[in-house]
C-alpha cells in the first residue's frame, strides 16, 4: 500500500510502498478515505526536539482519519466490512488502575497512533477493535475524520460546564475554533476569541464568537468593559500554548474562575500562584478524549444542530502532501483533510 513515512531521524516526510497492516484476532483493518493534519504531525515532518525524543523512523504517520472497514479479526463481532469508522488515537493497555476502572483517557502505558506505532496516513490502517468509533448516520465524511482533534475540543470545551458562561478562547487554531463552536452551541454568554491571526480571527467570527481580539493590539480588559462585563472570565479555554496568553486569562479570570488548558507550551511557565490562590481559580489539563463519552458528545451535538465545517479550511488529494503540509504550518488555515480515495 501507499503510505506518508517518516523514513529516517531528519526532517521530511516521504510518500512510498510499505507493507499492508496484518491484524489480529481482536483487530479491524480499515481502507482510509479522509484525513486530517494535526500540530503533533508537524512537529515529525519537521523533526523538531519532540519528534527527534519520541519518533522512532522508520514510521507511517497521521491519526485523524474516516474509512472503511475492509476485515476484522475472528473475535470481532461488533464491527463489519463496509462499516464506516474512525479510530481513537490513544490505544492503551487495558489492565492498569485506570483502564479497569474504565477511566482509560487516564491511562499511563498510551501508546499514540502515527506516534509510537503505524499511524493512519496510509490506504489501510490497523487498530484493536476498542478504539474503533462506528459513526452514526449523517456525519459529513470530512468532519468524520477530525473526530480525533474535534474530540479534543469537546473535552476541553466541556471541561466544566459553560451554559450562560462568560468564555475566553486563548488560541484560534483548529482545535480553538472547534471549541468556540462547541461553548457557543452548549449556552455560553459572552465567547471571545483571542488570536493574533487574522484569518483565524475572520474563522472563529464564522464559529460563533462574540468577538474576537488581537491580544497584540488590544487588552482583554477592554473587551470585558465593552461587553458591559463587571468581573472576569468564568471559563477560560487556553489552547495556545503561549505563556502570555496563559498569564493574561489568569489575570482576567472572575474569582472562582475555572481554566482548561489543552495548549502545549514548548518552554517551562511560571505563573504568579498568589493570582491563583486568592482567586481561587480551578486549573485543568487536558489530553485527548474521554473514551468514549467524549465520542458520544461530539455526535450528538452534531445531530443537534452544532455546524464545525467552517474549521475546515484546505483540501488536497494525498500525493499533494507537501502542500498540505504547508498550508497547515502557514497559520492561514483551519482544518487541512487529505483525500485518500482520488
């Protein structure tokens, strides 16, 4: 099969014959139609200290996808050829503390997909049949495969409840987006997006935002005050990774104020923890999804009306991988989908 391969410790991706994936008696192979480009597969194409610490060459990367099922294992019953599916990215143990609890988002031994084993930019993929998402009727196949980051942005978006919430979105990058869609669709207040970009700017507009902000040119307070705001911020969503960005939520959160942070930072933060403590601000990470309540969230609200296509910005058939490398890295994109099936 054709697949994208990291082939060596370098930057680059490269497009080449590998071998179709064998499964296993508890496993599904899936003929990929659409996927999505994420953060985490930027940062291996260009191989940068992450990837050069985590990736192992040579290796078939990209976790975002929709397909087809084509086979399953002989102890799977739940899922068959022809079935339309995406997969949960984090395949975990299944025996520690967490997974037994049934808490497996929680899980210590997670070993990522196009990360730590063969991913799904590939015409064929692989994975055990308990991270297999069957989709329900409806789901258009182009958000169907960004059910992995839109994921992401539910759980973060949800992360503590926002009806009639006053929210900050810190970061307008796909995931950013979605989650503005999300907190305006679940009954926030006031949603405002700060995000130096432009066009992302114009984007979370078309997501819902009440109003957006370039935190270069423009205090969150001011924003706050021509809103009619009295205190802070109820619910930050920080998806920047930007120590700044992080600082001025904190520093603009209404006592009691409760933050999810989802954004990576590539250095140490240090924060002013008297803010924290006399405010008493609540602060949670977040990673992935939870298996598989996240899942059901995301399709029910899409049954319900919630519209994220405005997030998916680029389209490209595969073999035009570099350039939808590039659109994705330029910053003036939403969501980039490659197309396996021309």
């Amino acid at each position: 099969m054709l697949a994208i391969v990291k082939p060596g410790p370098a930057p680059g991706l490269e497009l080449r014959e590998v071998a179709t994936p064998v499964i296993g008696i508890n496993d599904v192979l899936i003929r990929v139609r659409k996927t999505g480009i994420c953060g985490t597969d930027l940062h291996i194409e260009s191989w940068d200290p992450w990837a050069a610490k985590t990736i192992h060459p040579p290796l078939v990367v990209g976790h975002e996808f929709v397909g087809e099922i084509v086979d399953v294992g002989s102890n799977v019953s739940d899922f068959r050829p022809g079935d339309i599916v995406s997969g949960e990215g984090h395949v975990v143990c299944g025996r520690c503390r967490h997974c037994m609890a049934g808490n497996r988002h929680l899980c210590a031994h997670t070993v990522g997909l196009g990360v730590g084993r063969d991913g799904a930019f590939a015409e064929y993929v692989a994975l055990p049949m308990t991270n297999v998402w069957h989709h329900w009727p409806g789901v258009d196949e182009d958000v169907a495969a960004i059910f992995d980051p839109f994921g992401n942005a539910v759980h973060t978006a949800l992360a503590f409840p926002v009806l009639g919430e006053d929210v900050l979105v810190s970061g307008a990058g796909p995931i950013g987006l979605m989650a503005t869609a999300i907190v305006r669709h679940a009954g926030a207040r006031y949603v405002v997006v700060s995000e130096p970009n432009p066009v992302r700017r114009a984007i979370a507009t078309r997501m819902g935002a009440t109003a957006v902000v370039d935190p270069r040119e423009r205090a969150l307070a001011d924003v706050q005050r021509d809103l009619g705001m009295t205190e802070g911020w109820d619910v930050a969503l920080e998806m920047s990774g930007n120590a700044t960005a992080l600082r001025n939520a904190i520093a603009s959160m209404a006592h009691g104020g409760r933050i999810a942070i989802l954004g990576i930072p590539t250095a140490e933060i240090s924060l002013d923890v008297n803010e924290i403590v006399f405010k008493m601000l609540t602060l949670r990470g977040i990673y992935g999804r939870e298996m598989y309540e996240t899942w059901y969230k995301m399709t029910v609200m899409l049954q319900s009306g919630l519209d994220i296509t405005p997030a998916i910005t680029h389209r490209f058939g595969f073999r035009d991988f570099p350039a939808a490398f590039a659109a994705a890295r330029s910053g003036d994109s939403g969501k980039v989908i490659l197309d396996w099936t021309r």
